[in-house]
C-alpha cells in the first residue's frame, strides 16, 4: 500500500547511512519536547549569562541562525544547477527547500530581534542537521529519477500543503516579533 505514494528507497549505500543518520536526529526532537531545549531557545532553561559565556564558545543569535540557515540554502541552489533538468517532482522539491531556507534567513535578517547568543555546539548541530537534511533530500530524489511514478500523484496537494504551511508560518514568525517589539 506504502509503495502507492512513495518511491521505492534507491540503491545506495551512502544513502541508507545518511537516513539511519538523519534518524538520530529525531532524538534531538524529541529532547526538546520533553522540555531539554537546546542553547537557542528562548524557552532554554539556561540564563543568557551561561550560555553566552566563553565556556560555550557562544556566538551571537543572529550570526548563529545565519549559520544554521545559509548552508542548507546554498545546498538547495547548488543542487537545482547541479541537476536543471530532472523533472517537476524534483523541482517542486528543491523549489519549496530554497524557498524554505531563504524565507527564513529573511526572517533572521528582518523580522526578528535577537538579545542572546547560542552556544557553538548548538549552532554546528543545528546547521549540520540542515544541511545533511537538505542535502540527502534532493540527492536521493535525485537518485529516483528514471523510477516509474507513485500510483498515486501527491505532488499538487503537496504544493498546497507547503504553501499553506510557509504562508502560515511566516505569520507566527510575524506574531512572535510584534510580541518581541512589546517586550
């Protein structure tokens, strides 16, 4: 049934690594539900005095989330001029990751106000989770090229789906800096 909407996982060693890899990641997510925040949250249990300090190798916020972002949209860029002509799956894809990254490095940029800074542990594991996630992503639809297509054509309502969610996320990022103009 699974195989109706999804293409069969390619043949590739490096990228069954790289998904066991990007798996662990998950615990990361999980942590931060269960309240263990990472040092760039504003919901950190950390005070700005311990996780700005030298000890931590700490970085301003902004410069932090600019790290975070920016490989992962220059991933993105690099791999549409890497692979211009693979078909609509690929760039529709590819299309919403740029778009993604670049909405919300214009958000560090001009929509929110950073007082903080983030530890460097923090700012490495956040941008190398981007990155290989982006990366592996458009590498293994990539790899799918020349497949027969899913039974079951997902690709309009995942345009929909996307745009829904980035329109409605830029409007909390758009709340929560109003909120951070009050403050």
């Amino acid at each position: 049934m699974l195989s109706r909407v999804i293409f069969p996982p390619p043949n590739s060693l490096f990228i069954t690594v790289m998904s066991i890899a990007s798996l662990s990641f998950s615990v990361l997510g999980l942590c931060e539900g269960l309240g263990k925040n990472f040092e760039y949250s504003k919901f950190s249990n950390l005070n700005v005095e311990k996780s700005t300090s030298k000890q931590n190798n700490a970085v301003c916020s902004r410069n932090g989330m600019l790290a975070a972002y920016l490989p992962a949209f220059l991933a993105a860029v690099t791999f549409s001029g890497l692979f211009p002509n693979v078909g609509l799956r690929f760039l529709l894809v590819n299309s919403a990751l740029t778009m993604h990254f670049f909405k919300r490095i214009l958000e560090v940029l001009f929509v929110h106000k950073y007082s903080g800074g983030m530890a460097g542990g923090t700012v490495i594991t956040i941008t190398l989770g981007y990155f290989t996630t982006t990366s592996i992503t458009i590498y293994a639809l990539g790899l799918t090229q020349g497949f027969p297509e899913p039974p079951v054509d997902l690709k309009y309502l995942g345009v929909v789906l996307f745009l829904v969610g980035i329109v409605g996320n830029f409007y909390h990022h758009l709340l929560l800096a109003s909120l951070e103009n009050k403050e």
